[in-house]
C-alpha cells in the first residue's frame, strides 16, 4: 500500500497557516509541501503505509491505495 494524494480534494488553506496536516504528521518526511498553500507531494516509492497521513488530512485528500 502506498499514500497518494487526491489532488481534488486537496485544500491546504483549509490547514493551519495552510500547511498541510499530512506533512506535519508523517514522521518519516515523505510528504512534501513547496510553500503554504501549495498542494503537497508523496513519495509512494518510499511509503511505509503506516496511515498517519490519512487520519490527519482534514479534507480526505490523502487516501492509501494497493
């Protein structure tokens, strides 16, 4: 399994100071955030599937995929 965004529904301004809540919650850094307000990237090479991303997105725009 690995994280992907769902570019749709993603909406950084709806996170604190527009950076994104997945970023802040993956302890290992996988995803990235070029400047608040920007949608974020993963690195589904890298993902370790742990699901911290999932919870802390406010809008559902993180989901795990096989």
């Amino acid at each position: 399994k690995m994280a992907l965004v769902i570019y749709d529904k993603c909406r950084p301004q709806q996170c604190e100071k527009g950076i994104c809540a997945a970023a802040v919650a993956c302890e290992h850094r996988l995803i990235t955030q070029e400047a608040p307000n920007e949608i974020p990237m993963t690195n589904p090479a890298m993902c370790r599937a742990c699901g911290d991303c999932v919870s802390a997105c406010p809008t559902g725009a993180i989901q795990m995929f096989n």
